[in-house]
C-alpha cells in the first residue's frame, strides 16, 4: 500500500537524487561475479520465499569468506567500477530525466494532459489511450471501452452497478440509453456510446461489498473523481438501491474527411492596440498566438482603427503598435487578414472597449453635425460618416472618399514587405457601421431592441440633397422626403403604414425612395472598392455584409428595408451587390447567426425570421456571379452543435458544384476559448474545416511509439 502511494503522488526532489544512486548501483551490480549473484540469490531464498534466522547466519559466513577471498591476492576479486565511470553514469541520469521533464512539461501545457510532476513514459501511453476511450488499469492491463469481450479479471468497469453484494459480469442488450440493473442484468450496452465517466470500484482488486457502495466514486479518464469534470459525458445517479447510468446520445456528424480545404483565422480582441498605438500585453498575446499555431489555425484577423492611427490631425499616421503586432504573426508564419475599421466601436453588441473616430472628426462633427448618419428625429449617429458626404469637401479641404484612400494607401506603404511576402492574404474594407455594408438603422445607442425593424438614416443636409437631385430628376419634387409612416425602431411591419402588407413600400413613392435609399449604398461601396483596389493592387479585398434576417417572412422585408437592401418579395435586393463586388473582383464576407439562432424557434417565429432563407439567397447570388464568399460567426460558438452548422454552412454537402467558403473566421480570441473543453472543441473544428481526418485509436498509439522511439534512439546517441 505505501509503494502504490507513493507511486501515485510522485517522489520529492532528495527521492530523486536517491533514484540515481539505485541507477548507479544497479549498474554496478551488473559487474559482479556469477558467483556473487548466486550467494545473493542464496540469501534471498528461503523458506516460504522469506529469509530466516538460519539464512542470515549463512550469509555472514558466505560474506565473510567472499571478502577473505577479495582479499586473497590469487582469489578470484570483484571489479570496482573508478569513481568517475560512476559520477558519468550519475550525468547522464540527470541528463535523461531532465529531457523527460521538459517533454511531460509541454504536455501538460500545450497538450492538457494531467500527468504528474514525476510521471514516466508509460503514464504518457496511459493518457493518450484513456484520451481515445481506452480503460488502462492501474497495474497496465488495458482494453476498449466499448468491447463486447470479456474483461480482464479485476479489471471489469461495472458500467452500472447494484448496491447488493453481487458483483454484475452479464450484461444484456439495452432498451434505452438510460439503464437500471438489478440482480444479474444490465440494461446499457457498452456499444450505446463512448463512455467518459464509468462506475468503478475503488481498487479493481478489491471487489468486496465496501467497495461497491454508494460512496464510491464515478472516475473519468485518469482514475481522478468526475463528479464536476466539465469532459465527463455519463453521470450516476442512484434511485432506492440501484444505480442509474444516464449515457449521451451519440451526436450524428457529417464526415468531413477529404472535403475541401477552408483557411481558419481567428480574429484578434478589439482591445489589443490601445489608443496610444501600443501593443497591449505583448508576452500574453504571443502565448495564444503560439497555442493557435500548434493546432494548425491559418492566420488571425486585426483591425486596423481609423481612429487610432490617424487620430490627431488629418494625414499623421501612427502605425507602430500595428507593426510589432504584425511581425509577431509573421515570425509565427501565420497570415493576416486586416480590416480597414472607419467606424467607431462601442455601444454595439460585442464591444468590449470604446474607439471613437479621430479627434479632428469629432471636432468637425461638433461644428457640422450633418456629417453624422442622422434619423428623422434628427439624432445624430457619430458611429460612422454619412455617405452624403462622400464628394463633399468638408474634412479639412478632403472628401470622404479622399480621407479613406489616403489611408489605405499609408497603410499599404508603410506594410509594403509584408505584402510582398505574402503575410497579408486579405484586406477587408470598412463600409459602414461595424464595418458592414449598411445603413445604421437599429442603433442600439437610441433604444432600437430586437426584432425592432429600424428607422431609415436619410436625414442628415448631404443625403436629402442628394434625395432632392433624384426626386427632381423624376419630375416629382414632393417626393424629395422620407417616409411620414414608417415608424419607429422598435416597431413591427404591421404597425406601419409604409410596412405593412399593400403598404406604401409597393407604392410608386415607395418604390422611387427604396430604389435611390438602396443605390446611395451600392455607389458608396462602389466608390471606396474602386480606390481600394487601386491601394491594395495585387492583393484580395472583401466587403462585409449582415445577415439582417428578422421579418424576412414578411412581404415588405421592413428590417432589410431601413439597412439599405431593397430586397421586398418581389425583388433580388443581393444581385445589385454582388455584381458590383464582382467588378472590383471582391470577395463577400457574409455574416449571419443562423448558426446559433436557428434552435430558437419561438423568438424566429415571433420575428418571423428566416435566417436560413436569407444565406442561401445571399450566397446563391454570389455564387451565380462567381465570387468568393468568406464567413464568420456572428455570435460567440464553443459546442460541437455550433461547429457543425457551421460547417455544413461553409461546407453546403447539397451543392452540386461542390462550392464552399473561402475562408472561416471565428469571433474572437478570448479566455473563454483558451479553456481546455473549449479549446479541444475548437481544435477538432479546425481539422474538420481543413478536411483532415479525425486521429483514430490506432494513430494515437503510433505516435506515441514513435515517441518512445526517438526518446530511446536520443538516449542512445548520448555519450557513455
């Protein structure tokens, strides 16, 4: 009992000098004399296999005729190994179990393996197989889990249990996943699933009544209890006296293997360059970017603030905080997508730090506010720039337009060696609030909740300008307005007269306003493509598109209305878009949560929402203009049921020409993540998306052997 106890808590660092001089001793014990071994086997041999008084007597008067002999010049004398041969062998000790620390101590960081300070070899093989559903016992019998064989004597993991002194080895076919024994059956079937946590007695070699009470414990992989293991997927309850074993339905997944291969990047907190241009936390960032690398994650995506680096005065550019991130990523050799931000971030959903616009802008707007996106209240949205002032000269002698290209272009310059190598695989240009391709139209900032259809964002001097042009260019100036009946933001389609069903949306004015409210927002897109494409020449741009899914189920499709797609019943508001990102050859970057929100069926059906209805539209028109369509998740995912909608999202298995995404982001790196169930789930996500197959039981137990091999080939070449 006190060997197997120190065994398992591990020895102590004067244990471990002590270790070395048993090495050092057997070895020296290698050298001696057959004859010497056979008066020690002598002494060890007694009656019964235990040494008497007799033996001892009769080891002293062997002993002291062996020194008489070493003595004895013509005798036959034992070899002493020199002192130095001993203090090499000593070296070389501490030289092996140093390599064996370091490699146990990478385990435990980068793997999560809970292996001991003092763990050895065959506790690494015992964690890889408990990791792939094998049952290894404590004295290294181990089988399948899920075999229908016998099991090894002592060794049988009682799945389910009786309280009674009767110890259960017949097992029958199960009913149901959820059993209860009695007697001699059982009624769970070992085949019903890959059981993580499994009644066992508290030895397996002690079968006695104690041991199979209720207190003994539910153990998952490594022997340690499970009562709160976040991993454990059975549990034990206990009714009367029977104990029930609740085992998890088996969840029926798409095989992925050697489907098509989809870039995974990871996108950066929003707080990881501070106002300053400063790198935050440099040293913690590098350790998840290293942990990101080691799971084969492609890259990580980053914004790049307008408000950040151009945040003084008009064309001082600050960019060093950018830089120091930029070459940590490339010494990892990841890539980078970067996202040209000129919105401001705060107040929305998600936002975990405050960016405002420049200093200068907001100096700007506190003069003219009409450069703000305004609402028919005439509340200014200082989220992101009015698009009405596109061509108009009021940035300090510069348009809009002109302000975003000059930084685009400072951007690709001072950048330029990362381009040329490639690093930088995707720019992404911000054409809105949140950098989407939108209106503002259900700020969170002036009360809109959802499923609240939003206000239009048309009132500000430049956009009622501009609707004034077109109202006169169609001969009817009573139109140059916005809608009078089209509510509020949080009210529903049938509340309004300009929403509801034959409302005024299908109406000749209705359908003049939709129609030049929705081709501001293509000539804006258009406009800031054009220039970007001649910044980024040589380098793939994408454009960001929401997936505005609540009232989709409706005529008028009042919630996409206000954003800016006119996309009502009886018309496509998604093929103007894409054809236009066709011409620039931009890829679409479509974000929409019907991965998480499509279980949610009361809240889709009170919204009547489709959001499965608005990506295949979304998708379908850009696929019939061929172009690449990347996604991202727009609300946070660490289950395996997220991760497989996802995939089949990105990866359609009902698309006859095998299109899938360009790439994946995933939204975004945080401590959350990084925790080990999470972080295991999203690992498998990664080789999934990248169509590799899932490691078996066979390719766990060979890699370890090869581990062992180049251990043992290292030792070897070690000089004597």
């Amino acid at each position: 009992m006190a060997t197997d106890l120190h065994k398992l808590i591990g020895t102590s660092e004067e244990d471990d000098e002590e270790e070395m001089e048993m090495d050092v001793k057997e070895e020296d014990d290698d050298d001696e004399e057959p004859g010497e071994k056979h008066v020690a086997a002598q002494v060890m041999v007694g009656v019964g296999g235990i040494a008497t008084s007799r033996d001892n007597n009769q080891f002293q008067h062997h002993h002291q005729q062996t020194q008489e002999q070493v003595g004895t010049p013509g005798g036959g004398s034992r070899r002493c190994r020199p002192l130095e041969e001993k203090e090499r062998t000593k070296l070389r000790e501490r030289h092996r179990r140093a390599i064996t620390a370091r490699i146990l101590a990478g385990l435990r960081r980068h793997g999560n393996y809970n292996l001991r300070v003092r763990a050895d070899i065959n506790d690494v093989i015992a964690a890889l197989a408990r990791e792939a559903g094998w049952v290894v016992l404590p004295d290294g019998t181990t089988f399948p889990s899920r075999s229908q064989g016998p099991r090894p004597v002592g060794g049988t993991p009682a799945v389910v249990m009786p309280s009674s002194s009767h110890m259960v080895s017949h097992q029958s076919s199960p009913a149901s996943l959820r059993g209860v024994t009695s007697g001699y059956q059982s009624s769970v079937d070992y085949n019903a699933g890959r059981m993580k946590g499994v009644y066992m007695p508290s030895s397996p070699y002690d079968l006695s009544s104690s041991t199979r009470s209720h207190s003994s414990p539910l153990v998952g992989d490594g022997g340690e209890p499970a009562e709160n293991h976040p991993l454990i997927g059975g549990s034990v309850n206990s009714v009367d006296d029977k104990q029930i074993v609740d085992l998890p339905t088996k969840l029926l997944e798409r095989d992925f293997a050697g489907t098509s291969f989809v870039p995974v990047y990871v996108m950066l907190p929003l707080g990881v360059i501070n106002m300053k241009c400063e790198l935050v936390d440099p040293d913690g960032l590098l350790k998840q970017l290293r942990v990101l690398k080691s799971i084969n994650v492609d890259g990580v995506v980053v914004d790049c603030w307008w408000g950040i680096v151009e945040a003084h005065a008009p064309q001082e550019y600050n960019w060093n905080g950018y830089k120091r991130l930029f070459q940590m990523v490339c010494e990892l050799r990841l890539k980078l997508q970067v996202v040209m931000s000129f919105h401001e971030c705060g107040g929305n959903v998600g936002d975990d730090v405050c960016i405002p616009l420049p200093h200068w802008v907001a100096e700007i707007g506190r003069i003219n506010p009409e450069i703000f996106f305004t609402d028919k209240e005439g509340r200014r949205n200082p989220e992101c720039l009015s698009w009405g002032i596109d061509k108009e000269r009021v940035l300090k002698g510069r348009t809009a337009i002109e302000v975003y290209f000059d930084y685009m272009r400072s951007f690709r310059v001072e950048f330029d060696e990362f381009f040329q190598d490639g690093i930088i695989s995707l720019i992404e240009v911000g054409l809105g609030p949140c950098g989407e391709l939108r209106y503002p139209s259900f700020p969170v900032k002036h009360g809109w909740r959802y499923p609240g259809i939003g206000e239009f964002q048309c009132y500000d001097r430049y956009l009622l300008k501009s609707l004034r042009r077109a109202a006169e260019a169609r001969g009817h100036l009573l139109w140059a307005r916005g809608p009078d009946n089209a509510g509020s933001y949080n009210s529903r389609p049938h509340e309004t007269g300009f929403f509801s069903d034959g409302g005024d949306y299908d109406g000749y004015y209705g359908r003049f306003f939709l129609r030049w409210y929705s081709q501001v927002l293509v000539d804006h897109s258009d406009h800031v493509l054009f220039l970007a494409k001649l910044a980024f020449e040589g380098t793939r741009i994408a454009a960001k598109l929401p997936g505005t899914y609540w009232w989709y189920k409706t005529a008028s499709h009042a919630a996409e209305l206000t954003a800016g797609f006119y996309n009502s019943c009886n018309r496509d508001g998604y093929a103007a878009l894409a054809a236009m990102l066709k011409k620039h050859g931009a890829a679409l970057n479509f974000t929409c949560p019907v991965i998480q929100i499509s279980d949610q069926h009361e809240e889709l059906s009170e919204a009547l929402a489709d959001p499965e209805g608005l990506a295949w539209q979304v998708l379908n028109a850009a696929w019939d203009v061929c172009i690449p369509v990347a996604s991202e998740n727009a609300l946070p995912c660490h289950d395996r049921v997220g991760y497989n909608k996802i995939l089949d999202s990105a990866k359609p298995s009902n698309d006859l020409d095998g299109r899938h995404c360009l790439s994946f982001t995933y939204l975004r790196l945080s401590p959350l993540l990084m925790e080990r169930h999470n972080f295991i789930e999203f690992e498998r996500f990664v080789k999934r998306m990248h169509g590799k197959v899932l490691e078996t039981v066979f390719q766990i137990f060979v890699s370890a052997i090869i581990l062992i091999l180049f251990y043992c080939i290292f030792i070897l070449k070690q000089p004597s």
